[in-house]
C-alpha cells in the first residue's frame, strides 16, 4: 500500500405563528434569485430555521466528505479504469485545488448575485459533477468531472458561513457556528468511512463508483427543500468586481495549492519549488493591486474593514494552525494504521473517530461551560491539545495494537480541541458586519481550506520523511511519533494566537 491511498484526508423552533429571533423572513427563493411569491406559509416558519441549517450544513458536509471519501477508492479505480500513480493523484488532488483557488471568488459571487441563488447553482454543479464522476468511462473524463465538482463545491461552500451570518444573530448564531465546527470534524473523519463502506459492498459490482453517485440522492434532495426553505437575501447589485485582485488572488493560491497538493507523490520537483515562490510573489502583488483600489475609491476584494474586525486576525491564525495539525495527524495516523500495522481503510477510519467525534461534541456544547470559563477557554483548551498529541505519539512510538489507553487520550484531544477552535471561530466572525459576512466567509473559509493541505502536505512530508513503507511497526511508530511532535508544535502556537483574541469573545 502507498500513501496514495490515504492521501488527503438546530436551534430549537419557535412557537406557531411566531418568528424566531435572529433570523429573517420566511420569504423563499428560486434557482433564479426571484421570490416564489411572498411569505411563506405560518407553518413553515415554526422549524424553518432548524430546517435551513440543516440544509445548508448538509451540502457543508457534502462538500468536505469529497476530500476524503476518494481515498480509500484509490486501489479500486487503479485497477477498473487502468490508470498511473500520477492520475490517480489527480482524481484526489482536482477536486481539492480547484475548491481551495476558488473560494474567494466563490464568496464574492454569493455577494453580488445572492447567497441562496449562488448555494444552489453550485449545489446543482456538483451533484451533476457527482453524478458524471460515478459514470466516468476513464481516468481522463474522471479527473475533468473532480475539477468541476471543485468548481461547484468552491460556489456552494462559502454561501453557508454567509447565510448563517445574516440570518442568524446573538447566541443563535453562536450556536450555530457551533454546529458548523462540529459538521467541518465530522466530514474529514467520516469520509474515510463512509468509503470504506461503499467499497467493500461493491454495489451490484459497481466497485468504486458509489463513492461519488451517494451524492446525487441527497443533492437532490437538498435542491428540492432548498425551493422552499432557503431565504431571500437579495445580492448587492452595486458591488463591483474586483476583477484584478480575482485573477492575481487566484493565480497566488494555484501557485501555492498545487505543489503542496502533488509536490511529495512527485518527489518536490524543480517546478514545485518555483511555484511555491512564485506564490509569494502574487502574494505581495495580491496586497499591493487591493491597496491601490482602496486608494482610488473602490471596492477591494478583501476590504479592510472586514481584516480588522475585532478577534478575526489572531483567530484566523489559530483556526488556520488548528486546521494543518488535525488535517496533519488525520492523514499521518490513517497511513500509520494502513500501511504501517496493515488495518483496512474502514478499521482506520474507526479507530480514527474518537477525536472527530470529541471535536464534534465540544464544539456543540462549549456554551454549557460555567460562563467564567468562556473567555480563557480556547488557550485552556490548547493547551491540552498540544501536549495531549505528543502524549498519543510516546504511547504508539513502538509500533503497538492501539488500545484502550491511547483512544481516551485521543478522545480528550477531541474535546479539547472543539472547545478551542468553535469559540475561536464565533469571535472570528462575530464582530464582522453583517454587510460583509460574504468577504468575512471568503477569508475564513479559504483559510480554512488551506490549513487542510497545508497540514496534509508539511506535516504528511514530516511523516513520510521518517519511514519507507513497506517497513517495520516499529519504525512506522517512531514516524507517527516525530509528526505528532510537530502537530503539537502547531497547536502550541495556535496557543499564542488565541492568547489575542480575549478581547473579542462572544
């Protein structure tokens, strides 16, 4: 086995004919962006809000369970469709590069034509993708179909955080940045999975085919409830493109994504390197072409106002390196488990589930802490993250079975790290305005994004650069040991970020 094959890894309802707080009104809206005829039906709007985050969160979950469902598909495909080492790291890599580039672009789309219109035409896009991907005749046509599914995850993805911010206000918003936290761990956790399942049944011979058709049933489903369910929330017509800063901002990202994403399974080449200067340069072109539309009075792609919200600064950076050690250790122990001590993809993923599964609680239910604590919490909390990565890795350093001692441990850095990133992420987010919820999703979602392939890519680097599989329990330990360390070295200071937000908590 390669590492190939593991690579890259509501609220409660109001009283009838009552309107919830926080939310706006029941109006519904087509695929166009038009009204579908004034207000909708009193008993629609007793569960609407519960129903529309669960829709919208839904599609979230979708759109991440693609990330890591296709991995365990890897061998599969290999052997159905006949292709290389180098396509088959297209097929998982497409989808994640198009999806990280186009985020931004995707957010500001939602601004200027609508969230609700924007979520379902990509919605639309990448069930179709899906769809074409369960049907794909070759490695070709399939890594085409995962680039477009990208496409139609980067329109959808960045409407959620959007939506939730005009439509939900206070505790209710809150809560329900909470629930995103816990559906962003589940989805990387459950892909593997999820696949895992899909693979071994072998649906009607149909092999690895099902990873993608699972999405077509929900995505229609979630299309025919987002007719009535989602709201209007018109786009700003007068907001104008950034059409430099697009392109250049795109440009930065390719440059930086793509060579993280392929650059191990290729051995670094030359090219990858120059790419990755190559995005520092845009980078610093990116902030000089946004300053000087500032300056003439225009509208930036990423204004000001938004980068000096109270808190969002120092919490992106914490969720940022929050996201590169989960994703990090995600990939490193799933590859430990497989191709080190040889569990199936669907033990892996099991034995995996604890620290999602804990990240996914504590990011639910933070709030029901005493009160004292909400402040302090996020560096209480990582604090016992970092140390409790380097815990699990001393524990697993000889290449023994994973027992009972190591899963609570891993449990409590579950707990620990949900209770750190969900309030980072509500005072990242709660003091932006609600006119620029889109640019403040774009960011944060992108960021987010990143986190993952970064973790992935650096942190899997460090991994691999201590073990060549196939090898030793032993010295597949010991690797699993050096990334923890260095997983823990980010969430130490991800600590140091979070020291900054006190101020902004919510």
């Amino acid at each position: 086995m390669t590492d190939l094959q593991t690579r890259t890894t509501i609220a409660a309802t109001a009283a009838p004919g009552t309107q919830p707080p926080g939310t706006q009104s029941p109006r519904t809206q087509s695929p166009t962006g038009r009204s579908s005829g004034g207000p909708a039906p009193a008993a629609r709007g007793v569960v609407r809000p519960g129903l529309l985050l669960a829709l919208v969160l839904t599609g979230q979950f979708m759109a991440l369970l693609d990330v890591s469902i296709v991995n365990v598909a890897v061998p599969t495909i290999r052997t159905d469709l006949h292709a290389s080492g180098a396509a088959l790291q297209l097929v998982i890599a497409g989808y994640t590069i198009a999806y990280a580039v186009l985020l931004i672009t995707g957010a500001r789309l939602g601004a200027r034509f609508g969230y609700s219109r924007l979520f379902q035409y990509g919605l639309v896009g990448f069930t179709a993708a899906s769809l074409a991907c369960g049907l794909a005749p070759s490695t070709g046509a399939l890594i085409g179909f995962r680039l477009l599914q990208g496409v139609g995850a980067a329109l959808m993805v960045p409407q959620v955080m959007s939506l939730i911010q005009r439509t939900f206000t206070g505790a209710a918003r809150t809560r329900a940045l909470g629930l995103y936290s816990a559906v962003l761990a589940g989805g990387m956790a459950i892909g593997q999975v999820v696949g895992g399942v899909l693979v071994s049944a072998d649906l009607f011979g149909s092999g690895w085919r099902p990873v993608f058709l699972v999405n077509v049933p929900i995505g229609l489903a979630l299309l025919a409830f987002s007719r009535r369910l989602l709201p209007v929330i018109p786009g700003d017509a007068s907001r104008r493109f950034d059409v430099a800063g697009l392109l250049v901002l795109a440009a930065a990202l390719g440059l930086l994504v793509v060579p993280l994403v392929l650059g191990h399974e290729l051995g670094w080449p030359a090219w990858g390197w120059a790419m990755l200067a190559g995005s520092v340069l845009m980078f610093g072109l990116f902030g000089l072409v946004e300053w000087r539309i500032a300056a003439r009075g225009g509208q930036p792609l990423v204004p000001a106002r938004v980068l000096r919200a109270p808190g969002l600064l120092p919490a992106s950076g914490a969720i940022f390196l929050i996201m590169a050690g989960f994703s990090g250790f995600m990939f490193s122990f799933a590859l430990h488990q497989q191709a080190g001590l040889g569990h199936s993809a669907l033990r892996a993923g099991l034995l995996s589930a604890p620290v999602a599964v804990g990240f996914g609680l504590s990011s639910l239910h933070w709030q029901r802490l005493p009160q004292r604590l909400h402040r302090p919490l996020p560096t209480l909390a990582l604090a016992v993250v970092a140390p409790g990565y380097l815990v699990f890795g001393l524990m697993l350093r000889g290449g023994g079975e994973i027992g009972l001692g190591s899963e609570l441990v891993l449990t409590a850095v579950g707990l620990a790290a949900g209770c750190a990133y969900s309030p980072l992420f509500a005072r990242a987010l709660g003091r932006v305005d609600p006119a620029d919820a889109a640019d403040g999703s774009g960011v944060m979602v992108t960021l987010i994004q990143l986190g993952q392939v970064v973790g992935v890519a650096l942190l899997g680097t460090v991994f691999l650069g201590q073990v060549n599989y196939p090898s030793s329990h032993g010295t597949s330990g010991h690797a699993l040991l050096v990334a923890t360390a260095a997983i823990a070295a980010a969430f130490a200071l991800a600590t140091v970020f979070s020291l900054r937000t006190r101020r902004a908590a919510v």
